[in-house]
C-alpha cells in the first residue's frame, strides 16, 4: 500500500489510534477526521493544520448519511477509508438497568457504523485508485476479556465481516484490511490502561509497516501472540487475558 497522496477518512480520528494515524498520515496525504465532539475535533485540527474536520456521531444513521454526502461533495478523491472509532462500557451484565442500552450503543458505534460507512462509501472508493477499506479490530476477537461484555462481541462481528466482505470484493480494485490491536494507551481507557499497553505511537508504526508490506491481516505486538495461544490453548489464552491488571 502506498500512504502517499491519498485523501482517508479517520474515524475516531481526534484521539488516541485515530489522532496517531493522523499525525503519522497527514504530511502527505489529505486526512479528514470525524468524531462526536467538535471540541475535540478543534484541538486536533490546532495541533495538526492540515487536517480536515467533520462532527459525527456514527451511532446515529442521520449523521453519517450527512456526512457522507458532504464527502462526495467535497472530497470525492477519497480512496482510503479507516474504520477506527469504537465506544466501550466496563459493566457488570447482570447488575447494570439499562445495560441493554449501552449494548445496543456499542453495536451502533463498533459494528454498524462502519458497515454502513462502507456501504455508502464503496461506489466512491471503487472509482479511485490505490482505495482501501481498513477495519481497526483487537486482539480480543480471538480471546474475550470479561470486563467488556460487548466489545469483544462488535469487534469478533466486525472481524467476521470482513473476511467476508474481503472474500466477496476480492475481484474488485478495493483492498480490505483488518488491524487487530493488542491493548494501548488511550483516553478510552480512562487513565488506567492494562499494564502490558503500548503506546499510541508504537501501535500506529507497526500498522503503518504493516500497511507498506501489504498484509491483509495486520496482528500488532501482542495481538500477534493471543492469536497463536487461542488457537493452541484456547483456555489458558483466556485465562492470561483475564487475569491482566491495570495500572494504578
């Protein structure tokens, strides 16, 4: 893959993975970012000038139909689209009211917001050349960490997906890819990530070399390792998973 002038969409783009991509992305290719607070959306755009801004909620169809017909208007170039935004909730299933709620928010935002981006995108991609759908995943689609009760689910769904969609777009000019992350250190993570996380930039790096090499299947640091383990101990992978700590 050449990450030259390209113009990629990042969503999810104004912190973390998302505003890593950005920063390594946009001296030479044009870089637009979406997210749900225009704040953020701001602060990223003062750090990084040449980005370019949208507020969206993705969990909201509304907004993203907007959004994308402001991409055909503005930036009809686009070739690269990177599904990165994701929502999680630490909840105990049984004992949280409105659980369902936050279920059906996380599968809005982690799962159906970028089957619908792609959807909606695709004509545009296919028309352009070097055009890519990149999915951001985690290493937790071979192995569930407990604390998440849904976020292991919409990441192993957007997983599924893509193979599948891979599969059924491979004589097409449109490269899949999907990037599974092992744990890193995030605002998602509230100040307390696990103590085994990497940093935003490392993580960000080894996608990026990833990318350049032409891996359909990009397993970063230790969402290389969880894959072998699940698939020789299933039960020991899960248990290691489960028993990491965080940082205090």
């Amino acid at each position: 893959m050449d990450l030259t002038n390209n113009t990629i969409l990042i969503t999810g783009g104004s912190s973390g993975i998302g505003l890593e991509l950005s920063r390594q992305l946009v001296a030479k290719n044009k870089v637009i970012i979406c997210g749900r607070s225009e704040k953020a959306l701001l602060k990223a755009q003062a750090e990084l000038p040449k980005l370019v801004v949208y507020p969206c909620d993705l969990s909201d169809e509304n907004q993203c139909d907007q959004m994308v017909k402001w991409i055909q208007k503005e930036h009809p170039t686009l070739n690269v689209l990177i599904n990165n935004a994701a929502i999680v909730h630490k909840e105990p299933f049984l004992q949280t009211a409105n659980i369902t709620e936050k279920a059906e928010q996380e599968m809005r935002t982690n799962f159906l917001a970028p089957i619908r981006l792609i959807h909606l995108l695709y004509p545009m991609l296919q028309q352009n050349e070097q055009a890519s759908i990149i999915n951001v995943t985690t290493g937790l689609i071979y192995t569930p960490r407990a604390d998440y009760p849904f976020y292991n689910a919409t990441k192993a769904a957007l997983h599924s997906f893509t193979q599948v969609l891979r599969k059924q777009t491979e004589a097409s000019n449109v490269e899949v890819i999907e990037v599974m992350f092992p744990a890193v250190k995030t605002p998602w993570h509230k100040g307390s990530p696990p103590k085994i996380a990497i940093s935003c930039e490392e993580a960000v790096t080894k996608m990026i070399k990833g990318l350049v090499k032409g891996k359909s299947e990009i397993r970063v640091g230790g969402a290389k390792l969880l894959y072998v383990i699940s698939r020789v101990a299933p039960g020991f992978a899960f248990k290691k998973v489960n028993e990491i700590t965080n940082e205090k």
